[in-house]
C-alpha cells in the first residue's frame, strides 16, 4: 500500500482547511493549528519528520498537533501515523507523578490561591462575580467568558430560559453546543443558584484579552486553571469523580462514563454541587 500523498495534496487549500478547524476546535486553537500547519506541512508532504527532533517539546507537541489535523483534512492520517513511529518522534508530556508533586510544590511554598482572587477583586472589581462564577462552576476559562456573555446577551433579548434552567438551577451548556460541545474540550451543565445568574445578567461583556491584559497591567498573573484545579479537589467532599468529570465536561472513554452514567437520575447532584459551591466561595473569599 502506497502511503505517500498523492500529487495533488500538495496544492493545500488552506482556506477550507481552517473552516475545517474552526468546525473542530475553539477559534483561538484553530489558528493556532493553522499556523504551525503551514510552517511545518512541507514535513508532513515530503514524508521527512526529522525536523521534528530539533524542536523543543512545546514546540513538538504544538507542530504534532497541527500536522495530525492536516493529516486527517486530507485524509492521510495513517500516513502521518507511520511517520511518527518510523522516526520515533515522541509526543512530549510530563509524567503524571511529576505533574502530581508540581502541584503538592506550589501549595508547600505557599502559592496562595485566596490571596490572588482577594487581590483580584480589589484591583479589579468588575471582575468579582466573573472570579466568583469561573471559581463555583470549575469552567475553563474560555468557557467561564462564553457563559458570562451568553448570560448578558440572552437576558437583554429576554430570553435567557433559553440557558438558564430555573428549576433546576443549572446553565444548560448543552443547549448550545457550537459554542460549549467542542471536539476535545466539553461543557454540559453548571449548577448556578438563580440570585447569582441575575447578578451575572447586569454586568457587562467581556473577553479573553481584556481580562489578560487588565491582570497584566496590576502584576497579577492569571490563575483560571488553578480556580479549575480548586473546584474539582474541593469538591470531592460533596461529589463523586464521575460527578465531577461530567461538572467539568470530561467524558472519560471508561465503560462507566460512555454507556451507563446519567445525572439525570441523581436527584440530589444539584444541592450537593451548590452547596460544595458556597463553601469553595467562603474559602475564597
């Protein structure tokens, strides 16, 4: 079997390819995935990963990524398969037990997460309740941005029902699925008491830049994924792994997860994240 492109895949289309992207992946990911793709698809084309092995692991893992997608848009992804094995290119990643102890280090040398969401709140108070929902719903922070502006939008055309399930306390991700069902990265449902989503409703519109840039200028970094981090082990008292995978959009491939868990049929999911919720704040705050 001949694995090697045929003549006319090297005239890429790179036009459709990022309308390709950007159905599979967040805008920022997509271009991110595109720009690697055209430094480096030479390597992909011409069948010569050696290039590979001159690169740092960030830059790898990034350019990997990239040439995979374009492998798939043209559907030669058993081509690019065999070429990361033929050249025992390596996908770069930390062992999870080095990740483990980062983690254990930073809260050893005193990395106070309470200290930067009270310094936050104080330079930058029209942040505090974006802070206070990205903290309670354990959102990643592009998905925290979509829902605070999707709540605003939605409640100005007087329809946030259409998001917000007041009987069930809970932002319905799900019913928005370009924006929040992403091919690597999910969000289904966040239970968010009705008093704070109106509050979320006055405030205004925001975005990725705005907020880095802000917290750029005050010297106070940006900590979104550990309020992430936060969430999910502060929860572990109120709910069970599985509960908090769905909370935070990981569906694992387990058996378990794929074919058998429902939240639906857990009656007290929602008072048990809200009032895991209500502390994680009070420990915050």
């Amino acid at each position: 079997m001949n694995l090697r492109p045929q003549p006319r895949k090297l005239c890429l289309d790179w036009e459709k390819f990022g309308e390709w992207l950007l159905a599979q992946y967040e805008a920022r990911t997509a271009r991110g995935r595109l720009n690697y793709a055209r430094r480096y698809h030479r390597c992909l084309l011409e069948g010569d990963f050696s290039e590979m092995q001159m690169l740092t692991d960030y830059q790898r893992n990034h350019v990997l990524k990239a040439l995979s997608a374009l492998a798939k848009f043209l559907g030669i992804h058993d081509y690019f398969r065999m070429l990361v094995r033929n050249y025992g290119v390596k996908w770069a990643g930390k062992p999870s037990e080095d990740l483990l102890i980062e983690r254990l280090t930073r809260t050893l040398n005193g990395d106070d997460l309470a200290g930067w969401v009270r310094n936050v709140k104080a330079a930058l108070p029209e942040f505090s309740i974006f802070i206070d929902l990205t903290a309670s719903t354990g959102l990643r922070f592009e998905e925290a941005i979509q829902a605070w502006n999707l709540i605003i939008d939605l409640n100005g055309q007087g329809r946030l029902s259409d998001y917000y399930n007041a009987d069930n306390q809970a932002l319905e991700h799900f019913q928005f699925k370009d924006l929040f069902i992403r091919r690597s990265k999910k969000a289904f449902i966040s239970f968010v008491s009705e008093d704070f989503v109106q509050k979320v409703a006055e405030g205004s519109k925001s975005n990725r830049n705005v907020i880095n840039c802000k917290l750029k200028r005050r010297e106070l970094g940006a900590r979104f994924s550990d309020l992430r981090e936060y969430y999910a082990s502060v929860m572990t008292k109120y709910l069970r792994q599985p509960e908090i995978d769905f909370l935070q959009g990981r569906m694992s491939t387990s058996v378990f997860m794929r074919n058998y868990f429902n939240p639906a049929w857990i009656s007290d999911l929602e008072s048990r994240a809200l009032q895991g919720a209500q502390e994680l704040l009070a420990t915050l705050t």
